[in-house]
C-alpha cells in the first residue's frame, strides 16, 4: 500500500430518524465500529452521536470506496444489533462525508464528542450533519476551518 493520509467525517441516521441508540446500546455500537474498522483495515479516530444519528471520523484507505466503508459499518452493526436487542434495528440508506486536513482532526473530534451539547444548544456545524436524501444542500456552506 503507498503512503496515505485520509480523514473523513461519516454521519447516518437510524432508520426513521427513531430514537434506537441510548445509553445502554452507545458501548456496543461503538464496540462494533472497532470491530469492523479492524476487519476493513481502517481506522476510526472517533464515535459520537445522538439517540437517532451517528457521526464517525475515520481513516479509510484509498483502495477501499467510501460507500463500501460506510456499507460495511452499517451492515454489521445492524444485523448485530437487531439480534442482540430483539428488535429491527436499522439505518437510513443515506449518509454524508466530509474529507477534512489532518490538521482538523482535533476540531472534528471535539465536535463529534460533544453531540449531545451541540444538538442542545442547536450549536451545530452544517456541514457535519448534513445527510440530505438528495445529497449535500448547495446553500450549506462548509464552517469555517475545514476547508483548506
């Protein structure tokens, strides 16, 4: 493999935007995050969301197609969930990416840790929650930092 650097930010909602995900199923999602990204050689840098959506910033490398990354996250996580709640447990088909500098990382990071207290006080980035059904909304401009 050549030498590469890429960071992306991954966010997808359950299915219906159903509140799935508290307190008891945040460990066992994110264990299976991990699990995945050791299957796939990739690398998760970090974990958040709210009850009805999840934000992920990885490493994926470039022999591997966003879309078979996120597929392969939400496949595994469903299907394990579903069996281990006994109840369907699902996402929605969309998701969204943003590809950030390395030197954003932390600043990424920092926002997908707190998501509670963002969605709180409605302090949100945009362009880190966007999922739209018909891609990225043009009139959402990137926040200002992560765009080089």
């Amino acid at each position: 493999m050549p030498y590469w650097r890429l960071y992306y930010h991954l966010i997808w909602a359950t299915k219906d935007r159903n509140p799935l995900i508290d307190d008891a199923v945040w460990p066992e999602l994110r264990h299976l995050f991990l699990l995945t990204a050791h299957k796939n050689e990739l690398k998760v840098h970090g974990v958040g969301g709210v009850a009805d959506h999840v934000h992920l910033a990885v490493s994926i490398p470039p022999a591997m197609a966003v879309a078979t990354a996120v597929g392969r996250f939400k496949g595994s996580s469903s299907r394990i969930l579903s069996q281990n709640l006994g109840t369907d447990f699902s996402w929605q088909a969309e998701y969204g990416v943003v590809s950030f500098a390395e030197r954003h990382l932390p600043s990424v990071l920092a926002y997908i840790s707190d998501q509670s207290g963002h969605h709180a006080t409605n302090r949100l980035w945009p362009a880190l929650e966007q999922l739209g059904e018909s891609g990225p909304d043009p009139s959402l401009a990137p926040f200002t930092g992560l765009v080089d």
